[in-house]
C-alpha cells in the first residue's frame, strides 16, 4: 500500500512534509523546521511519530527535531555532518536504504546548498523530499558546495521518474518565476505554470508537490542546455 503525503506549512515559507505509511501506520516528518505546526498536524490526523528525515543543517529545517523527539520518542536521521552530530540519532549517507513501515526508500547525496545534504526518495508513490536542493521553477543557494556539485546533484535527480513529485523545502515558486521567464521567454510550458503557479497563491494554496516532468519543462537549472536559454544568456552577458 502506498505512502501518503502531506505538507504542513511552517514558518514564514517553509514545509515540512509529513509521510505515513497505510499499511502499518507508521510516520515521518522530513524537516521540521518548528514543532508545532507539525504536532498540530499529526494530532489532527491521529498519527504517531516514529522517524524524523533531516536533509541539512540550517535551523529552520531542523529547529523542531528535538522537541519531536522527545515528545513522541521518534528517531532523527540524518546527513554525517559535525553540526548534526548531537542532534542524530542515525548518520545516512549515498545510497543507503530507508525503511517506513512497508515503504521503502533511499538516500541520495546533494552536494550544493550545503556540502552534506541529502534528498529522500520513496518509490510508492514516487516522491523526492529534496530540502534546498531543488525549488519550483529554481534550486537553492550556493552557500558550501559548488555550481559543479550541484550539477551533480541535479543530474541524480533528473535520472528519476519523470511522475516522481517534487517536494521541496520552501515556498519560493512564484518568486522564482520571474527569473525563469527572465531567461525562457518563449516557454509555453512555463507560461502555462506561472499561470497556475499565481492563481494557487492567490487562494493561499501550495504550489507543491510539482512533479519532475513538470521542473523538466519549466525550471531553467535544469534546462541549462537548452538552446533557447544559452542563446539568451549570451545576448544579456553581450550587453555588459
């Protein structure tokens, strides 16, 4: 039986995502950037935390790990990183195995945002739980690694389902779509997001889960070679 997913807004523009598996029950949160919300959420559905899936060290994906814990008894694991150390319960790294219940996942290492980030990916659905790796129509912020270990990074993402939805850790879609239109102009397929992307927002309703079909079509990161792009980026670097 598949997992189910859901997102639980936090902070100012964060999500935690929330995934419990049908057939035993058990659960787990990725990122939880305050406890809350998350509690909140998990009471109102009458889930019992069991894991907690942390993709990197930034605060507000992992300030409400520690009170999770200890409230519900839930496991944290997480990326080797010395900044993690007190607050892992288990270290995960490329290519090991994840266990929920009957759900059943990996681990995938995404150098870039930060140099020991890791992406979460489940089968049943097909679901990657990316952090700051990837956004909507953007990715995240060079802060540890480099442009070519995010390339890296993108390219184990790409090589997944083209169905696999995009669970990301940040609201940023529509503030990314400025610049993706910026450099894809003539993008019928973006267009046709951005469109949907704004009307999503105006009712205050998620631009996430998208899918990795949909990022192929439409996010610039990962149609650099795309023909179009280059040609306009080299007109603009042209005009300085």
């Amino acid at each position: 039986m598949p997992l189910i997913i859901d997102t639980v807004p936090l902070l100012s523009d964060n999500y935690a995502w929330i995934l419990h598996d049908t057939a035993t029950g058990n659960t787990a949160v990725v990122d939880p950037g305050e406890a809350d919300s998350v509690h909140a959420f998990l009471n109102t559905q009458g889930y019992r935390l069991n894991d907690i899936f942390l993709t990197h060290h930034h605060a507000d994906h992992i300030n409400g790990a520690s009170a999770l814990r200890q409230h519900y008894g839930a496991r944290i694991l997480g990326p080797r990183d010395q900044r993690l150390q007190s607050l892992v319960d288990e270290n995960l790294q490329e290519g090991d195995l994840l266990s929920l219940g009957e759900s059943h996942g990996h681990v995938l290492a995404t150098p870039g945002h930060t140099l020991s980030h890791l992406c979460y990916y489940f089968s049943n659905p097909s679901a990657l739980f990316c952090g700051d790796t990837l956004f909507s129509l953007g990715c995240g912020r060079l802060f540890e690694g480099t442009a070519e270990q995010l390339f890296e990074s993108f390219l184990k993402i790409i090589a997944l389902p083209p169905q696999t939805w995009i669970c990301c850790g940040h609201e940023y879609t529509l503030a990314n779509a400025d610049f993706a239109f910026h450099v894809d102009p003539t993008n019928h397929a973006l267009k046709e997001r951005i469109t949907q992307v704004r009307s999503l927002r105006s009712k205050g309703q998620p631009t996430l889960p998208s899918t990795l079909e949909q990022e192929l079509a439409t996010n610039p990161f990962l149609r650099a070679p795309n023909a179009q792009i280059l040609k306009h980026l080299r007109q603009e670097k042209d005009t300085f």
